[in-house]
C-alpha cells in the first residue's frame, strides 16, 4: 500500500529487495494485512490498493480504505514509476506532485504473486499485503519474520481489520 511515503534524506543499512517482479503479474487489487503506523493511514480500515497499467512504465495506483470513525470510503489515485534497473522491485509512487516515495518490494510470492511485503529504506514505512483480505497466520508469521529480518520494527505493526 502506497498512500504516501516520503523518505526523507538520510544513510540507512542497505535493503534488498527481490530480484525481479513482474509488472503484470502484479497488477489488480491487494488487500492490507498489516501495515506500520503512519499519519495517512490513521483512520483506515479495510485497505486495499489496485494496481493498473498506464504504460511500460508507469502503473496507476488506487488506494482505498473506509474511515473507522465514520464508516465513510476514502480513495487516493496515484501513479507509480518503476525505477530503471530494479527488475521492477523498486518504485517511485506520487500521489502528489512533485513528491515522490519508495516503493520497494522486499518480499513476494514469485510463483503465484499471492502476498508481498513492502517497505522503504528508513525502515518507517512497511505493508504486509495479500490477494486475500486474510491469511494464515503461519504465513503471517513468516513474512514478519521476514520483515524483522531486515530491519522493520514488527512489535508497532497494525493488524488490518479481518486478519485473524
């Protein structure tokens, strides 16, 4: 999920990301399973983002989630840019101009793109996601561990709504 990440200027202990993604294989909608507090996500529950190809390029991004205060829908449209020599793991989302944030894709189901974990390289931002509004817990267990492993703080995770 890529609602609006801003890493600002710093050194921070490299962050690998996969090899290589598939950008059509990984276009369509991805449900949140859990996420890192942030500012832009504050009131949302049942998050989701859709993922759309403008060009070779450049993929549309469409986030929703229903705010837990008054049960009304928010949606944010944005574009993503695959940054050159990432294999696709790395992009610039900007849902406002000029500002852009880290989309690295850390984490993936490489044979059936099922769930995926995102995060950027201060390690403020992370997004455990699924094609499935829920998965098992061994699973989400594996991709925190996964997350723990490369530096994101797993104990301030937000479990989404609907997660068991």
């Amino acid at each position: 999920m890529a609602f609006l990440s801003f890493a600002c200027g710093g050194s921070y202990a490299p962050l690998p990301t996969v090899d290589y993604v598939d950008p059509v294989k990984y276009l369509g909608k991805w449900y949140e399973i859990a996420r890192l507090p942030n500012s832009f996500q504050k009131q949302c529950a049942q998050s989701t983002a859709e993922y759309s190809l403008i060009d070779n390029e450049t993929i549309r991004v469409v986030n929703r989630c229903t705010q837990k205060d008054s049960s009304k829908p928010d949606e944010a449209t944005g574009k993503a840019f695959i940054v050159p020599n990432s294999g696709n793991a790395k992009l610039k989302v900007q849902f406002f101009w000029p500002f852009k944030g880290d989309y690295w894709i850390i984490a993936l189901d490489k044979e059936n793109y099922q769930w995926v974990v995102v995060g950027e390289p201060s390690r403020k931002y992370l997004w455990i996601l699924a094609r499935q509004a829920s998965i098992d817990t061994d699973l989400f267990n594996k991709l925190k561990d996964i997350a723990k492993d490369k530096g994101f703080d797993v104990s301030k995770l937000i479990v989404t709504d609907g997660q068991k």
